[in-house]
C-alpha cells in the first residue's frame, strides 16, 4: 500500500489503516520513515498517553476494559497498545485478546494493537512509541498502554506514557513491600483494585502513606479503590487523571516528559539499527570469553568499516 | 586495592574482595579490565548458573533461602544475585536483605550481591554476567541468579543462567495463562510453590500438560511442588536439577547456553559503553521529532568523529 493511501487511511480514521502503518513500522518497510515523518504533529502533542501497569493477577486487563468503556461513554476515540509477555511463536496477543473479547470488539473506535516483549530483537520502546503516534493520528485522543510486570522494560515503555497508573490488589504479601521503593518513581497513580477483598484498605493506607505528600501538594488524589469487574471506582480514577492531566500540560510537565520518552525511543532505535551489524561482526570475533573486550573491538570495528 | 589483592582475595574466597570485585566493574574502575581478564577460567566454566524467577507474590525469595540451606547441607559454596526491582536511591536491596535476614546472614560460604534494575543507566547484564565470573572464581559452585518479574529484562538476565526455574504458586488467575505461551521459552523447571494452598493441584496439572514432552523426552521431572516456608520437596527438586545439570552438560547444551549468553553480555557492554556519548551527542541534534531520524544522525555522527 502506498504512504499517501495509507496517510489517507489514518486521517479517515480506518482501523485497518492503522494496523497496517503500525506493521509497516514495525517490518522497516520502505514507506515507514516517510509515514511517521508525515504524521499529523499536533494530534500527536495534543493525545494523552495513559500507561498501565502492575504485576499479574492485579486485574489490569478488566481495569483497562472498564476505563475504555467509560472513555467511550465520553465519547472518546481509543487507542490500546497492550504489550504482551507472551510469544508470537507460540500464540501471542492474549492480553489483547482478554481485552478485545469484553466489551469493544465490534466498536470502531476502540482501537487495539498488542506487541510481544519476547522473541523479537529489540525495539519494543521504538514500535510502541510509533504506535503511539499512528494511533495519535488516526485520531485516538487517548492511548492507553498497557503492559504485565514490574521489570526494566515494562518501565521502559510506560516512559512513553505521560501518566502511568500502577494497579495492585491486595494478597501479593511482602513483595509490594519490595515493590514500594521504585513505586513513586514510576507511578502517578496507585490502583487498588479488587477493593471488595481482604486486605485492600490496609494496602491503601500502606500507599496512601507513600502518596501523601503529592497529594498535599496539588490536590489530587493518587490512591483510588476499584472493583474493575463491577465497573466500581472507575468515574472517581478518570476525573483524578483528567485533573492531574490538565495540571501536567500547565505546568509543562508533560512537555518534559515527551521529551525524555523521546530519548528513550531515539536510544532504542539506535540499537534497533545497530544489532544486525553487530551480531554478524560478532561472530568474527577472535576467540575471547570477556563481554567487555569483545565489546570495545566490536566498537572499534563499527567505526573503523563505515 | 590492587588487581593483584583483589585476585589473591577472591582466589583464598574473601566476600569482601567479591563485594569489592564486583563494585569495582560496576563503577568501571581502571581495575576492572585486567581483574576481569585474570579470572580463573576453569573455575567459570564448571560452575552451575540457576535462575530463579517468577511473579511477584510466588514465594521466590523463601524458596532461594531454601535452596541455599540444601546446598549448605551439601556443603556447597554459593553465591547469589539478587536483582532488586527497587531503586538504589530510595533504598534498595530488598530482595537481598530478606534472604539475608532468612538463614544465611553469618554463613561466610554464602555470598549475596544484590544489583537495582532501576536508576541506572543500564548494563545490568553486563554487571551480572562480570558478578558471576567474580562469584565462580572466588569458589562459589553455585550461583543463583534470583530475579522478581516477568519482563524482558528478567528474561535477558535469566539468559545468564544454565538453568532456570519459575516460580508459580496458586491464586494469579488468568494472568498466568497470559505468561503460559511464554514459560517454555525461558523456563526449564517449573515449581508450583505453597503448594499446601488451594488450586495448587490444577496449577501442576496444568503446567504438567506444557512439559509433558520434555519430561518424556528425558525423564527429567519439570514441574515440582514444594512448600519453602516448611522446607519441603526441596530435595526432590535439586535433585531433578542436577540430573538436568548433567544433561546439559554432557550434550553441549550448557555450552551452547553460555555461548549466547557472551553474546547477550556483550551487547549489553557495547549498549553501556556508546551510551554516555550517545546522551551528549543527542543534545546537540536539531530540532526534529521523529526518533528514527534522530537515531540515524546519531549513528552517523557517532561513525564520523571516532
């Protein structure tokens, strides 16, 4: 398909335009770097980029269906980037899946693409930072990010995001405990979800105490209760995040934040761009066993032949 | 300190000098290289990598404490690496502390490293991979690699490992169908932990039903209960893991393993080493917002002036 018709698909807000850039983007085709060069820009400054993360069984994937449906509900385009833990080989795309199956499958405004974090070579930051600004384009005046997991890429890709909520529920013991220091840096908002169990309201006090002193500072509440799978709580978290929303783009803080994801991705294109060559330099390496050597002469060979 | 101290400390197992080894690669002393070319080589070679991993919420450092007091009673030396989700700012060393404080706080024959994944700029696989070499040639037999999460940088850190087991225990619903496609791709042993709880019975079945062919291939057991907290079916467990040791070793599998794990290290290296001029040169570029072709001007800058 040809850039212009498929530009012409995302300004008509064609679904299947939008696949098909994001594949684009994601194979390298000829087409992609004119596409994404061409993307409409101010939809693209004007989107807001909600990531949600948290560790499994925290109930994500029926948060983010109930905060879709409530988005719908306000009449807004939605984009999802779910970012799947699982392989393309062996099947892929189940978050996606569990989100697509509840509630907006037939809905054309709910727009959904899932990226697996396994067996690619790298990249996932630059492919769904892409997908951000296709979605942006096509009209998706919010992008929700969803991904599994407390690991370094997970944080990676929320860094996309201009608001990141963590959700937890209650039973996961002392490992919140582990979790609890990296908290404040990732997470504007703490979700309790499941708040009708056991446990959640001293999981609340435990994060409200780790909270307290942003929300003195600007009024907004961090810490919200749900029970994602009545649809409970929901109205309450998106007026928190439209009021902590409005107060990042006066302050200028979601301009920083674009612009330090936008680090972040150039990063990961550079070693996107980068890998082939040196996985094939590498293997007419001289036989030493140290990483750090064998580094600094593949360096040294990168920028010797070019 | 001098190479040569730290090396005549790591040859006569001084945790100190491990402690200082390892500090001395992560801060990239002047040291380092030398220190890490000087390794004992054979001592790397035999020693067994296990990783361990797993959700938040499974049990994982109970079982890595209980690991450690079998292979105590073994009277093997052990080493292990604990990769903190948490930040070094903000504390750290979560992980760490609790298998500390478990068992082995006053057992010189156990030798913990705990690293942040967070906060730093990257290389994590690097400092792992340099910690392991530092552990193994300093005595430790054994090294445990004991990760939270079931993101992309847990998995390449778990690279580092010969062999690598995931923790599951009951309760995470659906989310562990989302992580199932995956296991097999990363995990060789699967252990149901708390396997005491409800649910524990339909979690083995099902995780018996994905390593059904391995374990009829080579009649090693891949799924195991154990219950950590009370010390139980952890002889069972190691002793599926040293059948599986030996069957990697004698069919090249675990030299086939280290092989892509140098790879993995040393891209990580070649990542940290460009990354300070990559972060200098990205200030410098205009203005465009397109991160694709900021990272091609920064390949091409970067070719040029070395």
């Amino acid at each position: 398909m040809k850039t212009e018709d498929l530009l012409a698909g995302l300004n008509s807000h064609d679904p299947r335009a939008i696949g098909r850039a994001i594949s684009a983007v994601e194979n390298n085709d000829d087409c992609s770097a004119k596409l994404l060069a061409s993307l409409n820009r101010d939809a693209i400054d004007n989107c807001l980029v909600l990531g949600i993360t948290g560790p499994p069984g925290a109930g994500k994937s029926t948060l983010t269906s109930s905060i879709i449906k409530q988005l719908r509900e306000q009449q807004k385009r939605v984009g999802i980037i779910a970012i799947d833990p699982s392989s393309p080989i062996s099947g892929g795309a189940i978050l996606g899946d569990r989100i697509r199956m509840m509630d907006h499958a037939l809905d054309p405004d709910v727009v959904l693409r899932s990226m697996a974090t396994r067996g690619r070579l790298g990249g996932l930051c630059a492919s769904a930072g892409a997908a951000v600004r296709i979605m942006a384009a096509a009209g998706c005046g919010t992008i929700l990010i969803e991904t599994v997991g407390v690991g370094q890429s997970e944080m990676d890709i929320i860094r996309l995001a201009d608001i990141t909520m963590m959700v937890l529920a209650p039973g996961f013991g002392d490992d919140i405990q582990a979790m609890k220091a990296g908290l404040l840096e990732v997470a504007d908002f703490l979700v309790v979800n499941k708040s009708d169990i056991a446990g959640a309201e001293a999981l609340s006090m435990d994060m409200e105490h780790i909270f307290a002193a942003r929300e003195e500072e600007d009024g907004i509440k961090r810490v919200l209760q749900t029970i994602a799978s009545q649809h409970r709580g929901i109205i309450e978290l998106l007026q928190q995040i439209d009021a902590f929303a409005d107060h990042i783009n006066i302050s200028g803080i979601k301009r920083s934040r674009r612009r330090k994801a936008l680090d972040a991705e150039t990063l990961d294109w550079v070693s996107e761009m980068l890998q082939p060559d040196l996985l094939t330099l590498m293997q007419t390496l001289p036989g030493t066993n140290d990483p750090r050597l064998r580094a600094q002469e593949l360096i040294k060979i990168m920028q010797n032949t070019h």
